[in-house]
C-alpha cells in the first residue's frame, strides 16, 4: 500500500484540511454574498467530517484506508492505457462509459434483482450526484417532503441546500414506521399539501443500521402509488450483509414505477473514483440526463469497468463483507463488556454503523468534546436530523479504525460516558 496523500485525503488517520467550497464560503466578500442564491444562502453550515492528526475517527462513514485496492487499481489502469489509448481521455456520454452500465446492469440483475436496460440508467458521480439529480428533477425551495429521520447527513445538508420542507418519519428495529407515513401523508393532504418524495436508505441504514423489513417495503410502494409520490431508494450499503438474506428493492418491488433507485462504489470499490447509479423509469432518465449538464469522467468508469470485470468486483465484496463483519464485531464486543447500563444499541446486520441511544442526563456534544480530548472522534446525532434533534444520539462508524485503534477508541468512549454518567 501507498501512504496516504493527505492533501487529498481530509478525514480520519489523514489531515483536517478543509474543502474548497468552505474557504471560499469563509472569504467571499460582503458584497457578493449579497449575491448569492437561496441555496448558497441555506449553505451556511460548516461539515464535520472530523478527523485530526492522530485521531481515531469513528465520524465519517470512509472504507478502511488500508484496503483500497491500490494494486488492482494500478494493474487496471495500465490496462486501460495500453488497450484503449487515448479514448478514456475524451469526453464520454452524458449516460456514462456503456461498458461500465453493462456490467452494472448485469451484477444489478444477478443481486439487486433489478432487471433494466441502459435506457434506465445513468452513471453519476457516487449517489451523492444520484441525489441531487433526483432534488434537480423534483423539488423547488417550499416542496413537502418525507424522510426517514434520522438519516445521512449529506441528505440532510441537500434537503436544507434546496429548500425544502422535509416531514420526518421515525424509524425502528423493522425500518421506517409506516404507520407514521400514512398517517402523515392523510394528514397533510387534508391540509392540501402533497409531499412530492420519500427518501429512505432501506438496507443497514445510515445512521440508525436498521433494515427495512419486505412487508413495510410493500407497504411503502402501495401507499407512493395510492398518494403519488416517488420513493429515492438510497442502497449505498447494499452488498454489505454480514449476515441474512437480501431483500427485494422497492424499485423491483414496484416494478419500477414511482421508484428512483440509486448506488455507488464508494463502499465497496474506492470513493474517491466517484462512481455511482441511478436507475428508473426511461421517461425520468431522459430528463435526467438532459438536466445532467456534467459528463461525469469517463476516464474514472473505465478504470472502475476494467478493474471490477471478470469477477473481480464479486471477490473484492466478499472480502469486505469479512472485514467490516470483524470490525462491526469488535466494537460490539466492547461496547457489550465496556458501555454502561442505560445507553443501548441494535445490531447491524450490516453497512458502516452504530447508533447508540443515550439516557436523559447525557449529551451527545458534550461526551465529544471529552473524547478529542482523548483523541477520539464520533458523529454526534444531531447530524443525521433536520430540526436540531439527535444531541441524545451517538453514530459510531466502524469502516474506518483499524482494530487497534477500535479497541482503544472505544475503551475512551466508554470511560467518557462512565464518567459523565456519574458526574
Ligand atoms: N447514501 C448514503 C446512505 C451514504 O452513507 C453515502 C456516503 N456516506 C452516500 C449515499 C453517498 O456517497 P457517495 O457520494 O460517495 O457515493
């Protein structure tokens, strides 16, 4: 393994260098912000994505450092230049590199269950990219919404960017309550309000780790036919099950209307390639691609094609499946001996996270500031709500830490709670 670049890396074991759009955010002149646009105005908040010099970073949901695939890369890539010249160096179809959507189409049929064609498709730029086509295509600042709550903090941030209105649904050890939704949804259409979209992570949710079960799945579909609404199937953590069997999609389960399902690479091949799907209905895509004003890079879906072809991509998975299996596992082992009575958590069945519950008494933002301290990082949960909830709520990512770093992180943690329990 190469070290790390930490101009380029900005989490975690690497640097806390800030993103671009920050500094510049922070020097804009008076004058031009006066400028700005509704969402450049809503953009007001710095990201936490943690991550000091010889931190243990539990924050950001980042694959293990240790096992991108630098070789596979490497090897792919002078593949890629000694077989197809200058080609991957142009510009590409606004679609995506067709030999990457092939093998997505293929590996989303045999997996997902997912049966489309290119015309369904479109490469994006990790499902962040997925995402905000979806807010482009939908919704206009004052729109209603629906959202599991908590949820990713990046949607969290897109949401508030655009201006919407977004109406949280609870989840829990079953998914999102559906119960909640209809109700919602009766209530705020007597009030003449139609929400427009329901985003939910179905499979190991981030950050709450639970895994929609198939009836609310069904249930979900009839009622986004029965108020029409489309459903943002966000699946970046689908390949990472530890353990049970694979739920049908809503997509598959709706048969592909009213549903827009999307993925990535950045859990399962490598982030910083920013590759990632969307799939639905031809008449969405159409639109899509043509609000897609960004050809994406079509040198990084060659690189991803080459090297995840030939069955590579399927080994790479089950590799990871062993490693994050592990590691979800360590930090439950102490967090079973280690955290005290009060603060309780479910298991993953997989993905990147854990959620912990606090008891009254204890705050999230507090216990973080107590871990630096000690050199330990988390996401407090105020970062995964859209209206300041959360500050009883710990996300604890296991992706990132190496074991050694785990044990120690985790031992501080459960010592800063033990201690704030009792003061
Ligand atoms: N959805 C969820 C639920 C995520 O956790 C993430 C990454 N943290 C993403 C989407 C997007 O990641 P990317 O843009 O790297 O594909």
């Amino acid at each position: 393994m190469m070290p790390l670049d930490e101009s380029v890396v900005t989490d975690g074991r690497g640097s806390a260098a800030r993103d671009g759009w920050e500094r510049a955010a922070m020097t804009a002149t008076a004058g031009v912000q006066d400028l700005f646009s509704v969402r450049g105005r809503n953009a007001s908040e710095a990201r936490e994505r943690g991550g000091g010099p010889g931190m243990i970073s539990f924050t950001a949901g980042f694959p293990d450092p240790v096992h991108l695939p630098y070789e596979g890369v490497a090897e792919a890539t002078g593949r890629l230049m000694s077989t197809h010249g200058q080609g991957p160096l142009q510009y590409g179809a606004v679609r995506g590199y067709t030999g990457l959507l092939d093998l997505l189409i293929e590996k989303l049929g045999r997996d997902q269950g997912i049966r489309c064609a290119q015309e369904n498709m479109l490469l994006t730029s990790g499902g962040s990219q997925a995402l905000a086509l979806l807010i482009d295509l939908f919704l206009d600042p004052g729109d209603t919404i629906l959202s599991e709550e908590p949820t990713w903090s990046g949607a969290v941030r897109a949401f508030a960017n655009v201006g919407v209105n977004v109406e949280g649904i609870p989840l829990d050890d079953d998914g999102a309550r559906v119960d909640v939704l209809e109700a919602k949804l009766r209530d705020l259409h007597a009030r003449g309000i139609a929400p427009k979209a329901f985003y939910m992570i179905p499979n190991f949710q981030n950050p709450g780790g639970m895994t929609t079960t198939l009836e609310r799945r069904r249930r979900i579909v009839a009622l986004a036919r029965e108020y029409n609404f489309v459903i943002f199937e966000d699946d970046a953590y689908f390949d990472l099950r530890f353990e049970g069997g694979q739920l049908p999609t809503l997509y598959e389960l709706a048969g592909g209307s009213h549903v827009a399902y999307f993925g990535t690479f950045s859990k399962i091949v490598a982030a910083g390639m920013r590759i990632g799907w969307l799939v639905a209905d031809k008449a969405l895509i159409d639109r899509l691609s043509v609000l897609k004003v960004d050809g994406g890079s079509p040198f990084a879906a060659h690189i991803a094609h080459e090297y995840c072809k030939d069955g590579v991509l399927e080994a790479r998975v089950q590799e990871l499946i062993a490693l994050y299996r592990h590691r979800r596992d360590l930090m439950l082992g102490e967090l079973n001996e280690r955290m005290p009575e009060g603060i309780t958590w479910r298991v993953p069945e997989g993905g990147f996270f854990i959620w912990l519950d606090l008891p009254a008494g204890l705050d999230a933002t507090r216990i973080l500031a107590a871990c630096r301290e000690r050199g330990v990082e988390f996401l407090p949960g105020t970062a995964c709500f859209f209206h300041g909830e959360g500050r009883r709520n710990i996300r604890l990512s296991f992706s990132y830490a190496d074991d050694e770093q785990t044990v120690r992180g985790m031992r501080a943690l459960c010592e800063v709670i033990g201690e704030q329990l009792t003061a």
